[in-house]
C-alpha cells in the first residue's frame, strides 16, 4: 500500500554454532554483543543473555541513546569509546567486514573482538543462537526459553505479534498517508485486544512458563505509553488501560532479567531526539509520570512459574 512504512529485513545473517559452520566458533570471550538500551530490538537479546547467564561468555557493549545518519555510537562511554572494541561507531565494524556496507547500521549486533568485525545483525537469529548454540555456557537454572512441546504455537503467536505489535507500532508512526496510518492502526489495536483477551486467564502467552515470545511482545509493551501512544500515534488507549496487558507488563518488569534492562529516559532520548521527521524540535516531554511499574499485579493467581525448572537470574 502507498505511504505504508516497509522494514527492511536483510541482515548480515552469519551465525556462531558449535561447529562453524558459517566460520564463527561459540568461544567465551571472542564476541562482543552491542545493545542500545533504547532499542526494543536490542532490548529482546539483552534480556535472553541476562536470562541464560551469558555475561561472562559475552560481553555487552552499549550504545547511547542518540546516533546521527550513519550510526549508533558509544557517547556514553568515556571519550565516546568502547572500551573493548576501541571504536566509536559501530558502524566501523560493518566497514570492518563489509567496506561499502550499504544498509542501515543496526543493534543488537555480534562483533568478534579481535578483528572488530561485524558477525551478525539478525536480532531474530541473534536470540535464537544464544538460546540453542550456547548451552554450554548458560548459567546452571537457566530457562528453557524454546520449549519443543510449545514449538509450533510460539511460532504462530510470535508471527502474529510481530506484524502487528512489534512492527505495528512502526507502521502507525512512519505511515506517510492516511490509509496506510489507519490500516497500521487498526491491525495494531486489533492484535492488542486479542492479547487483552488471551491474557485473561493464563499469565503468559504460550505455556506456563516464559518462553521468547513473552521477551518479543514485552519489550514493546513497556515502551507503548512511553513513546508509541503520543510519538507513533497510537492512541486508541494506553496500556494502563487494558487491565489484563497492564498486569501482565508488570509481572514481567517486576521479573528479574525485564525491568532491570530498562532505562526510559533513554528510551525517551532516543524517539523524541533521533525522528526528526516526527519531531523537528527534538524536545523530549517530561511525561508520562510512572504509572505504577513496581505495584501489585496479583497475576500468580493464575498460576504458572516463570522460569520453569530453572532459576532466575542473580
């Protein structure tokens, strides 16, 4: 459809597995994974790494909330730095590997530290890998986030609300027509009030544990009222008002390895100052007020045990 908003999905798709295969070896210490603490792409692998307990296999590198037209950058570290990688774009690593890298630079990435190389920026296949490729390595009591017996009904509702939730959100707020903002609209509030109603009575979308697909839908969730209500123009409602999505977002926040990755004045920097075609004075509001992250859901009654078998995270 004209003006609809099209998110381009071709990624440096090498992956790192036990036996090479693409030429990256699973080795503690080789990789560098780099995040933005702004970015709900980012935000899904911080929170699976921080899940399975692979800080000391991977390192987390950061960017800040702000980038220019070429890339994200490491403003945030001493001198603008990576202390790890020694760059202060992480653009310099796609050139690394690919000199006339033609696409947007992106987070969550895998850069290998020695040759500071971009190995991947296939977020979808970046959590994936560090669930299945890295299991030697994930801390004792890590979840099963990929459970085989709910395979095929994660992959359905995982499908569902990433072409409404996920994206639905981007594709209300860069729509460049009217009809294309509306049907973007519709899908998004129509998917949300499914979730509403899929909610009600079981505390997480595929099972009794969290599995991936809570980690996809969440990360958009506790931006919604943040940013996506009044920077995307999605305001039908907000999220403190659908009772069951409302609690559910708590629950998870309130879980370790999910509210402890967020940082909404970052969040907040980042919409508000890096759109410039939404927002030309790149002023960020003071609000929302926090809306009660940290109150009661009372969502145990519904039973389920968040991590499992396992454990959560220290």
């Amino acid at each position: 459809m004209s003006g609809s908003f099209k998110r381009d999905m071709n990624y440096i798709g090498d992956r790192i597995t036990p036996d090479a295969d693409d030429g990256w070896p699973v080795e503690p210490g080789r990789y560098r994974l780099v995040v933005a603490h702004a970015c709900p792409w980012a935000n899904r692998s911080l929170i699976t790494h921080r899940l399975l307990g692979l800080e000391s296999a991977i390192s987390v590198g950061t960017a800040g909330p702000f980038h220019d037209a070429s890339s994200w950058n490491f403003h945030l570290d001493p001198d603008g730095l990576d202390p790890v990688l020694g760059i202060h774009k992480l653009q310099e690593a796609f050139f690394n590997r690919h000199p006339d890298y033609p696409r947007g630079i992106t987070v969550p990435a895998v850069v290998d530290v020695e040759t500071v190389q971009v190995v991947t920026n296939d977020f979808a296949q970046i959590e994936a890998d560090l669930s299945s490729q890295w299991t030697a390595h994930h801390r004792p009591g890590a979840p099963n986030l990929w459970p085989d017996e709910h395979l095929d009904e994660m992959n359905e509702v995982d499908r569902l609300v990433f072409a409404d939730v996920n994206n639905g959100v981007y594709r209300s707020g860069f729509a460049s027509t009217q009809v294309a903002y509306e049907e973007a609209f519709d899908a998004l509030f129509g998917r949300l009030d499914w979730l509403e109603e899929r909610l009600t009575d079981r505390r997480y979308l595929v099972g009794d544990t969290i599995t991936q697909v809570d980690i996809r839908l969440w990360v958009t969730l506790v931006r919604f009222d943040a940013v996506y209500f009044g920077h995307f123009k999605c305001n039908r409602n907000r999220l403190v008002e659908m009772p069951s999505l409302w609690a559910y977002a708590r629950d998870l926040f309130q879980t370790p390895g999910f509210g402890d990755t967020i940082d909404f004045d970052q969040i907040k920097a980042h919409y508000y100052g890096v759109h410039a075609g939404l927002n030309p004075s790149g002023i960020v509001p003071k609000g929302p007020r926090d809306p009660g992250w940290l109150t009661p859901h009372d969502r145990q009654s519904l039973g389920g045990r968040p991590f499992g078998d396992g454990t959560p995270p220290s």
